[in-house]
C-alpha cells in the first residue's frame, strides 16, 4: 500500500483531523514538487503562486483529473482559480473557529478549501458552487475522505441558503453586480448575528468598501494578502 493510500485512510477513519492532519503536512510530508505532477493543477496566475502545500492538497484531496466546466459563466462571475493552500492554512491560524461556527466558500470550485478548513478544525463547512461538474468532484472527493462534516450544494450564491454560515469566504468569485447581490445575501445574515468575511484577491477592496464591515488587523495589506473583515452586530 503506498504513503498516500494509507494516509487517506488515516483521515477516512477519522484519525486525522486537527493538530493531527497538521503534524502529517508539515512533519511528515516534504515531497519534492516533481514528483506530484503539476498537469492536474490549475496553472499559476500572478501573484497567487502555488506551493508544496497545493501539491500534498491535490495528492490527499483529490480525485483523478479536475472536471471540465459545463456551465457558461454569465457576465460578473468569474471563471476558477484554485485558492494557494497556504492562503488556507492562514486563514485557519487568524480566524481561530469555536465549534457553533459554519465555514462557507462561496464560488468553492473543486472544494479543497472547504475539505482543508473541516480537517485543520473540525468545524462544519460548505461549499457554494454553480458549476454542477465542480460540484460533484468536490462530493466525490468528500466521500472517498469520509468528510461528513462538508456539504457541497450546487447553486447560485444569489439564491443559495447561506443562514448557517458565520465565516464567508471569497477568492474574487464574482464581481460588478453579481457581486454586490450576494454580498447582500450575506448582509442579511449578519442582521442576526454577527460574521466575518474573508477576503483573498481584488475583490477585498470591494468588501472593505461595504459600510456594514470593519477590517481586522492593523492594515489592507496587498491585493493578494487575505483579509478579514467583521460585521458591526451586537
């Protein structure tokens, strides 16, 4: 039985979570990037630049080759870019998730941020994604893992069922309108309680400019630098 092979099954007996799923990628782990073959990876753009960590990601987390899109994007929403591992690995480090919270990766693409965030924290996540072909790699790949602590709904993010959500994150899915209607979707959960929404890419200016949000942290960093922001609810 290879490395791999027992290492999914480490995490699909549950065995492999938290501190646990951390040690085995930091410790245990180093491979050297030629041996992960790069061609089922989505090419690197800018300054998003992949890692190690995106090569152990798609090696435990995948599923064969990445799914070809089917559906045709409308104006404002922007074709898949894989988030860097490492921008989730931070995330989990600053966000600091208690158990009551519910992750959600709005525009979740082939759901390794979702599937990354439920193993590093245990916390239930969700993946929002309107390409069905994404969609059902992301649930392939969840199923092989025994992750039943993520969800995976195809949909529209305008229209979708964000209420149990308290940590939304964005890796400029959308923009111009589209945009601005699913902020509002998010907007309303926050009447209730309050949220944070993270931000990585050009769409963090936009949510820095929404007035119902405050930015963490001591300043807006670079475009590519993830940001965090809470909502004023008391």
């Amino acid at each position: 039985m290879g490395r791999f092979q027992q290492i999914r099954l480490e995490i699909r007996a549950g065995r492999c979570r938290g501190q646990a799923f951390r040690k085995l990628i930091f410790d245990e782990l180093r491979l050297d990037s030629r041996e992960a073959g790069f061609e089922e990876f989505v090419a690197v753009r800018g300054e998003t630049g992949y890692d190690e960590l995106d090569i152990l990601g798609n090696r435990l987390l995948g599923v064969g080759k990445m799914p070809v899109p089917t559906t045709e994007l409308e104006a404002g929403m922007v074709e898949f870019y894989k988030t860097p591992a490492r921008v989730v690995f931070e995330l989990v480090e600053r966000v600091r998730f208690g158990p009551e919270d519910v992750f959600v990766d709005l525009g979740a693409g082939l759901g390794q941020v979702v599937m990354l965030v439920h193993l590093l924290t245990g916390v239930r996540a969700l993946g929002v994604e309107i390409e069905p072909a994404y969609c059902h790699y992301a649930r392939r790949c969840a199923k092989e893992l025994g992750l039943t602590g993520v969800r995976f709904g195809p949909g529209d993010a305008r229209v979708a069922d964000l209420s149990a959500g308290t940590v939304f994150f964005l890796f400029t899915p959308f923009k111009g309108e589209v945009f601005s209607q699913v902020m509002e979707r998010v907007r309303a959960v926050a009447s209730s309680r309050k949220i944070r929404v993270i931000g990585y890419g050009p769409c963090t200016e936009e949510i820095a400019r929404s007035g119902w949000l405050r930015r963490e942290g001591d300043g807006p960093g670079g475009e590519y630098t993830l940001q965090i922001f809470s909502s004023y609810h008391e």
